[in-house]
C-alpha cells in the first residue's frame, strides 16, 4: 500500500475549519484514501473515506486531488472535542489497513 | 450498547506470566482484528480473522495466539510475557472479508503493563 504523508501537528480555533493535508503521491489507482482519527485514550474511529470524488458525510469532507496525489480532509466547524490524532491511509480493496504517524489536530477555545 | 468490547481495560502483570485478553463485537461483522499501539503511539495490525480463520498474522511472536471460538470473539492469549509486550492493544471488527473494508470498528483498548 502506498505511504502517506501528513504534518505532524496543526492547530485550529474553535468552529473555524479545519483542514488537514495528505500526500500520498504514489497511490495507485485502485486504492482508496481513508481518515481516521484517535482521541486520546480511546480506540480509532472511522472518520471517511474515498476514492476519486470528494465525500461527505455527518463528521466531515474529503477532497481528493484530480491526480490522486494528495487529499484534504475538512472539519467544517471544530470543536474541542475534535482534537485528536488524524490519520490518512491508502489502501486497496483487499489491503491492510496500516496506520502512519497522523496529525495531531488541537482546537484551542 | 457497546460495539466491540475488550475486557480487561488494564492489565498489569509480572514478566514470564501468561495472560488473556477478550474480545468481543455485537455488529455481525465477519472479520476482527487486533492492533498494537505501543509507547510510541504506532498502531500496528498483529492478527486478522475471517470467519474464525486465521488470515493476517503479522510478525508476531508466536507467543502470541489469537483464538476464535466463533466470529463475534477474539480473544488473545500472551505466554511468557516480556516487558517490550507492554502496550494497548486494540481489537477491532469490520463487514466482509479480511481487508475488502477499510471502515473499521475499534474498541477501546485494553492497556497492558508487564513489571
């Protein structure tokens, strides 16, 4: 699968935007882009995924580059709660899902 | 209701000793998984199961065995406990087999400490 690469830290205010960056330059065209994210002490927790076109669903977007080289996944209105460790995985249909060092993600009041 | 569920959330144990940890998924999900998170906070699958079979077995020690009595527990048993086995270690489950989905259900990990 191929490897991804995030920021290691971003901040954000309080129920602005927040959007955070992945490269994944050597993705294949049939793996698919996924975000997780990982609040502290607790399990990860599927945020969204994606192949070609942008997505949305009740947590957030995710806007696929036309090349595939890079996506941003969008919080459109953090919260606190939102601050977590954020990670970007591509993977093909059949692939383990193998996790990065992801971003961390804190939303200041 | 809780959806994948692992008991003991802590555990904390002498070096040598030999220890279990339960998993368990009420979503009807065909395939369960377990991670390693350790002090680094790397995440790392160990073990995959489809249907009480064995599919992904990382590089682990054989130390380590996964035991599946049917596909809703995982549970994972650790013999001759070494202090580098200190970490979270996560269950999870997911629709369909090993790997066809990305979507994930983690549960909230189960923190082991070997003295």
């Amino acid at each position: 699968d191929a490897k991804t690469t995030q920021p290691p830290s971003m901040d954000c205010a309080e129920g602005r935007a927040a959007n955070l960056p992945c490269n994944h330059s050597t993705i294949s065209g049939n793996e698919y882009v996924y975000w997780y994210r990982q609040i502290h002490s607790q399990g990860p927790q599927y945020i969204i995924h994606g192949l070609k076109n942008n997505e949305t669903n009740e947590m957030a977007s995710l806007i696929i580059t036309e090349d595939r080289k890079s996506s941003t996944l969008i919080l459109p209105h953090a919260t606190l709660r939102d601050t977590a460790v954020y990670y970007c995985i591509v993977k093909t249909s059949y692939g383990k899902l193998t996790f990065g060092q992801g971003t961390i993600l804190t939303v200041h009041p | 209701d809780t959806a994948v569920s692992q008991t003991p959330k802590y555990l904390v144990t002498q070096m040598g000793n030999d220890k279990s940890i339960k998993c368990e998924q009420n979503l009807g999900h065909d395939t369960m998984y377990w991670y390693k998170q350790d002090s680094k906070k790397f995440l790392k699958i160990m073990f995959s199961y489809n249907n009480k079979e064995l599919i992904i077995n990382e590089t682990v020690p054989n130390r380590f065995s996964p035991k599946s009595p049917d596909k809703a527990h995982l549970n994972l048993h650790i013999n001759s406990l070494e202090l580098g086995d200190s970490a979270v270690y996560f269950c999870a489950s997911s629709h369909g087999t090993s790997g066809e989905s990305g979507e994930l259900f983690f549960g909230e990990g189960s923190r082991l400490t070997v003295l």
